[in-house]
C-alpha cells in the first residue's frame, strides 16, 4: 500500500511539473512572439544624419514657408513622435494652444516664445540653439524666428495646433 502511495504521489508530483513546464515554455513563447512583434515595428538603432532627414513642407495649420520631417513615430496618431520645423527668419505662429504637452528643443537660429492671446514681441523669450522648452497643455502663445532656425519637438501624439483667433489658421484660410 506505501508502494502503491508512494508511486502514486510520484506520478502527479511528475504530472504536476510537467504542466508548469509546459505552461511556462507556452507563455515564453507568447513573450518572445510579443517581444517579435514589437520589435518588427521599431528598428533596433536607428540613426539620421543631416542628409538623411526628409524635409516637406510643413503642416497646413502652419504658415507657408516652414519644413518639416518626421523623424520618428507618427505626428497625428497617439503615442511618442519626433519632428524637426525648420522656418525661414522672420517666421510667424501667431497665438495658439495645444491640446497635449508640448515639449521642444532648439537645433540652431534662435525662437522666441510668448505668451498669451495676442502676439506681442514685447512678450517674448528668446530661446537660442541649444535651448529645451515645454509647456503644458492649453497655454495660449505665440512664436517667431530670427535667422534660419530648426526645432525639434519630441512629445505625445495626437500632435495638434489651435489657433486662439480661428481666423489666423492658415488651413482654414485656404479652404476658402
């Protein structure tokens, strides 16, 4: 009878491990399938030299005359996204807002940044190559350059730009 116990007890110990094995190998596989599958979306090293960044132009709500190149992740969908502007000097944003954090870095030329409803360079900051910036969501301001000047905006999409003023977007006034 202790044979016939002790065999039995054996068995479903050999049982009970064979299920955690086989229940552990099935859920690294599922991890590794995961890790596959996200790693198909994202290059593992992804590197852009100046040549290699493909400027356009930049977005209807800009004004014309500015470029812009998306250099990762998708501007208009949710999630992270990095994208260059590069504006001529004298360029123009006149006051605005965005609906998510807005997070940017000066590569060269020099932004000046202001802030409220009404575009006032007497209200400005400058902000020159080199300079990081962010500003939370729904803070009204307004922007110009001086000099070529590029920017990088590394932040969360959607990425979106509400002008104060409907009348002063420039997607809008080209529908007309």
């Amino acid at each position: 009878m202790k044979r016939t116990v002790t065999l039995a007890a054996a068995l479903a110990f050999l049982l009970a491990g064979a299920l955690v094995g086989q229940k552990a190998s099935s859920e690294k596989k599922m991890a590794s399938s995961e890790k596959k599958m996200s790693a198909a979306k994202m290059p593992e090293h992804q590197v852009f030299t100046p040549s290699d960044i493909k400027w356009t132009d930049a977005p209807p709500v800009l004004p014309a005359g500015a470029k812009a190149a998306v250099l990762e992740g998708d501007p208009g969908k949710p999630g992270y996204f990095a994208m260059r502007l590069k504006a001529p000097d004298g360029y123009k944003i006149l006051p605005h807002w965005h609906p998510n954090v807005e997070r940017l870095t000066v590569i060269s030329g020099t932004v000046y940044i202001g802030l409220g409803d009404k575009f006032d360079e007497s209200k400005g900051q400058a902000m020159p190559a080199g300079t990081y910036a962010t500003m939370r969501p729904k803070v009204h301001h307004f922007a110009w350059t001086k000099g070529e000047t590029d920017i990088e905006l590394t932040t969360l999409g959607p990425w979106k730009l509400v002008y104060v003023d409907p009348k002063d977007d420039p997607s809008k006034a080209a529908k007309k």
